[in-house]
C-alpha cells in the first residue's frame, strides 16, 4: 500500500499487492495494527472512509488492488500493552487492604487455561501476595479491592454476603430511552441462550437482579446515570441498561462497540462498613479524562 497524508490530515491510501479481494475492515487493521479492532470498526460505521471516492461504511467491503481509500479521521494508535503496575492506579494502601482505579482495558484477573496481562499479576508484582477480593469487566473502569492474606477477608466476605457493601457507578448512555428521572430495574437474568459470554433478562429462571439509578445530568444528546446494583449478577448494569432501551455507550455485547471508544461504565465508589477490624471507608475512583463532558 502506497500512504500519503493529506493537507487536513486525512490519510490517502493506494491498494496494492493483494493476493485476493479483502474486506475493507481486515485491510486497515493489517496496515494500520495500531489503532485496534475496534476502533477500525467505529470508523468505518462512521463513513470515515471512502472508497474511490465513494463514502463506505459496510465492514465487509471488498476491496481489490489500485483501489483508492481515503480515511478522514485517522484514529489514534491504542495504548501499547500494560508491562507493569501504574502507580497512579493506586487509591490507598494499609496492612491488609490495596485500592486501585483499574483503567479500562485491562482485565482484573487472568482468564482460565489463558495467561493475559491483568490487574491481580501486576498488583502482585507490585505489591507481594494478595487476594482479588472482587472484580470489575474488562472493560470497566473503577475501583477494585485487593486484600493480603489474613482476617480482612473474613471481614469483607460477611460484609459482601450481607450486602453491607455499597457500590456507585457512573455510566453514559444515549438519548432517547425508557428510563425515567430514577427509579428501580428488578428483572431476572441468565445466561444468554446463544451466547455464552453474555446475559439475558428472562421471565422464569436465572437469578433475582435489581439495580437502583438515577439520572445525574445530561446533554442534548447523552445522560449521565448514576447506579446503585443491590445484587452483583454478572453484567448486571450493562443488561438492565439495555433491557430499557439505554445500553451503555460503547457496550461491544450489549449495544453499539462504535458509539464511543471504551464501554462508559465506572465503578466511582464503594463504602464499607464499620467493622471491629476497620471504621467505615469510602473509597472513591475520579473519572477519567474524557468519560462525560462536564469532567473533561
């Protein structure tokens, strides 16, 4: 491929060497691996790309040599790959409990038979022997808890089982939806019947699900809804969201991947209780740059 940057920025691109006709999408992210598979696939849902003049936003495109691409708004490279524990994850430290602001992105703990890069290894290398004490989605921003060996678990497990433990998130969805100015969402969930990495609300069977929220501000276009889950149900928020017609942006399994450049869920706080070992804590997770408009 033959690549020239245009006076506004755009990127021209001159299709050769091809051994067959290859879909529009498979093309950028072999020459462009920086940017990502998702981010390619925003652009390209975006009309941010033209094929022989020719506005294109079907994936699937084929594409065949001396075609001409020209790609409006080049996404940014994502970030290179996490080698180590960011000191400004950290939220607070004692003898028995680790708080950290889990960016986006980065899993909370390595998948089964798979080695990945994840909070608990690095925290680990960090930090000496500790416990995952609950976990965020990959993709969720926020505040985790990491505890050492010793009676703070027992502490904290109780406390968990008794709901004594409050969580806020902070989300971002798009206008318009079903939900009202607050309220409760009580449905059921359960594994998805055909897929198996995602949840389903259904009518009889799974587990009891029930997430409090309350609309925070908003935009022309967007609002930012504060949630309080008072069951902890794999994917719970980003379901019951999407149950009522407001799916999180950037939600790859539950909404649109390409309406925003990470899934706009944070974990903002979680307060525990008085116990014998600890007083009531509250710890806090700022957002991230660029989560809502007013914290940009």
């Amino acid at each position: 491929m033959l690549i020239h940057r245009g006076v506004g920025g755009e990127l021209q691109v001159e299709v050769k060497q091809l051994d067959k006709p290859t879909r529009l999408d498979r093309v950028l992210r072999d020459h462009f691996p920086d940017w990502g598979r998702q981010a390619v696939q925003g652009l390209i849902a975006a009309k941010g790309v033209r094929v022989n003049g020719r506005a294109v936003w079907l994936a699937s495109w084929q594409v065949q040599n001396g075609d001409r691409l020209e790609i409006l708004q080049p996404p940014a490279a994502k970030p290179a790959p996490l080698t180590q524990f960011a000191d400004v994850w950290l939220l607070a430290q004692t003898d028995a409990l680790i708080v950290v602001n889990k960016p986006a992105g980065l899993l909370s703990e390595s998948p089964a038979l798979r080695d990945a890069v994840n909070l608990l290894d690095l925290a680990k290398a960090r930090f000496g022997d500790l416990i995952l004490f609950h976990r965020l989605d990959r993709d969720t921003s926020g505040v985790v808890l990491l505890t050492r060996p010793g009676p703070i678990n027992q502490v904290l497990n109780r406390a968990f089982k008794e709901g004594l433990v409050h969580k806020e998130y902070l989300a971002v969805i798009a206008k318009p939806n079903r939900l009202a100015t607050s309220g409760v969402i009580d449905v059921r969930l359960d594994t998805h019947p055909q897929r198996r990495d995602m949840m389903a609300v259904v009518q009889r069977g799974g587990k009891h699900a029930v997430t409090r929220y309350a609309i925070e501000e908003e935009t022309k276009e967007r609002q930012l809804v504060r949630l309080w889950p008072e069951t902890g149900r794999t994917h719970q928020l980003r379901v019951h969201l999407a149950h009522l017609g407001a799916p999180i942006l950037g939600d790859r399994l539950y909404g649109r991947v390409e309406s925003a450049e990470r899934l706009l869920l944070h974990a903002q706080r979680i307060t525990l209780p008085a116990q014998a070992e600890f007083p009531t804590r509250t710890y806090e997770a700022p957002l991230p740059a660029g989560f809502w408009p007013l914290s940009m």
